[in-house]
C-alpha cells in the first residue's frame, strides 16, 4: 500500500497539471482591465502596453491585441521611424492623417460624386489616383472659369462626419486646366465634413454656408482666379450669413494666379498674372472668408508665392477669426480685413518677404 501510493500521486499530478498550466497562462479579467486603455490608431483592437523611442529614431511599441474568439491576449511588437514631422492635429484633438478605415474607394478613372451623393454619417471616402476634368460637371453656382468634381450636400453629424480623403499611403490629385484656364472644385454645402489629404492643381475648396467643416492637410496649387472668386480654400456668405466654426490647418497653398477679367467674366485663356503681378484687387488671397459666421481658425498653413495671404470680406463684428503658427513668405499684401469686421486674432505667425498692409489691412502677429 505504501509502494503504490508516490506512483498515484505522480499519476494525479500528470493529468491535473495541464490544466493547472492553462489556468496560469489565462490572464486575470481584472488584470487585463489595468493594461493602459489607449488604443494604438493602426491596431483598433489592440493596447498599448510599452513603448521605446530608440536613438531618438525609432518608436518600439508593444501592443497587447486580443482576438474575437477567445479572452487570451497575444503580445505584438511595431517600430516606426520617427523621421517624418509629426501630423496636425485637428480641432478636437485627433490626428486626421492617421490611418482611417475607408468606406468606400473612389480609383483613378471613376467619378467621386456618386459615393458622395450616397455618403452616410461617419463615412469616409477615399480617392486614389488622378482626376481630371473629363469627371467634373457644371453647377452649385460658384464657378464662371470651373468645374465641380465633388459637390457634397449630405450632412454628417458633430460625432460622425463624413470625410473625403486620399486613400493612405496613396496620394489623390486633382487636377484642373491652368492653360484654359478651368479649375476644379471640391465644393462643401452640407455640415460636419473633413476634407483631408488632397493635392489639387488648377483648383480650390469652397465651403457654403455651413457648420463645422474642416480643411486638413491638403496642398493648392497654381490656381486661376478672376476678381471676386478668388482664394485656394473659400467660404462663402454675405452680410446677413455665412459659414461656421471651419478650421484650416495644416495645407500648403503656393503659386496662386490672377487675371483682370472683372466681377462676372471668367479669365481669358492667356490672362493668368503670377502673384507678383497682380495688382490692387484686392479679392486675391490664398483664404477667403466672406460673410457672417461664428469661428474660423486658420492655423499651421504654409502659404507662400501669393498675391495676399487672407481676406476677410462682408463679416460681422461678432465674429472670431484666429489666425495662429502659420508661415508665410512671398507675398504682395498681408491679411485683408473688412472695416465691419472685429480685429481678428493674429498671433505666432511668421512672415518672409511679405509686403505691407495697405488701407484695411489686418494686424500682424
């Protein structure tokens, strides 16, 4: 009896220990509840639980990243250069240039306004390729030398906006006609929209009487614009109403053109000044903002080789505009400010061969 008793115990703990082992390796719920919480922005479903920058070069994270079909965490391990400039953030603190499920995928050859018209709150359109004026069309009233490309009229919500975007890690362009010349619209006339990562030549970004729209990180280039539709990134109103609460942050506008063609002929083929030509019109401003509104912020633009950095036309002296950390250089006139208009915000701004302000002209800072 006492010879077979170690040889039951060595048997019972063979069969039990397994079991024991898994039990060991099966996180605590409560333990996996005090991992940190922050969610890792190309890891939806995984935590950070470490990170490392090695030689000021490298981000070494480690992700805890838990799979549908069981409560067992797997630990990942991701590095990242750290070359790149960090991304603008947007007004509500979240990285527009992080990586965005798309809803859907507008490719090289297809027209974007379909997936537009069907766009739903939340939604977010991605561009890839080139798109040219063979998809644009005529309408939404605001271009006497233009096409639309996207004429966005379905609203999102202030929790769900609706973005149109480049696809990541591919660029979008789209691109007008400098020589006709015809620029290409992306036309915004619905609220809570985020217009992200687009390279437009021979074009701009108009915004209408809105809510809640923001431009992000986007470059305008070699636009054509007669008097009184000028400006790479627009939003319209008049006296009595206009857009709201718009940030615009983070683009690079350069190489802005005018022409003499008045206040409703489109420029002539041929007509376009370079900015350092074009004279006295004072409608010639790389952002234009006309009519009452709330809030506008312009912040962390590169704006350069434009006959003016801003214009603000039309306003109201209730209305906050904040223009903060952008760079400006090679410029004719600085910002334009409407007599009706309150002394905007100006500050943290830097200036390289911009000309003087003339009668009207808002402050520097």
């Amino acid at each position: 009896m006492n010879r077979a008793a170690p040889l039951l115990v060595l048997l019972l703990a063979l069969v039990v220990w397994p079991g024991c082992a898994d039990a060991q390796q099966r996180p605590n719920p409560r333990q996996r509840r005090d991992l940190p919480q922050r969610v890792a922005a190309q890891e939806p479903r995984c935590r950070v639980i470490d990170e490392t920058v090695v030689d000021d070069t490298l981000r070494v994270r480690s992700l805890a990243c838990t799979r549908i079909d069981t409560v067992m965490d797997t630990i990942r391990t991701t590095a990242t250069p750290l070359s790149a400039a960090p991304p603008v953030a947007g007004a509500d603190g979240t990285n527009p240039s992080a990586s965005e499920e798309c809803t859907v995928v507008v490719t090289e050859g297809q027209a974007p306004q379909p997936a537009v018209e069907a766009a739903e709150p939340g939604d977010v359109i991605c561009l890839r390729g080139t798109f040219g004026l063979d998809l644009g069309f005529r309408g939404g009233g605001i271009g006497r030398n233009g096409q639309l490309l996207v004429h966005a009229k379905r609203p999102g919500t202030s929790e769900r906006p609706i973005t149109l975007r480049n696809e990541p890690g591919h660029e979008a362009r789209i691109i007008g006609d400098f020589d006709a010349p015809t620029n290409l619209y992306v036309y915004i006339t619905a609220s809570h929209w985020r217009v992200v990562g687009l390279a437009i030549e021979t074009g701009a970004i108009v915004v209408g009487v809105v809510d809640d729209v923001q431009i992000l990180e986007n470059t305008i280039r070699r636009g054509v614009y007669p008097e009184g539709n000028a400006g790479a990134v627009r939003t319209l109103g008049d006296a009595r109403a206009g857009s709201t609460n718009i940030l615009i942050e983070g683009n690079l506008i350069e190489d802005l053109y005018g022409c003499d063609a008045g206040p409703v002929a489109p420029c002539p083929p041929g007509s376009a000044k370079p900015w350092n030509q074009v004279k006295g019109l004072v409608n010639y401003a790389a952002i234009f903002k006309q009519g009452c509104g709330g809030t506008h912020t312009i912040r962390g633009n590169t704006i350069r080789r434009v006959p003016g950095l801003y214009t603000l036309k039309r306003s109201c002296p209730n209305d906050v505009v904040i223009v903060e950390n952008n760079q400006f250089s090679s410029a004719t006139w600085p910002g334009r400010c409407d007599r009706a208009h309150k002394t905007p915000v100006v500050r943290g701004n830097t200036y390289t061969g911009v000309g003087r302000a003339g009668a009207g002209g808002c402050p520097r800072g």
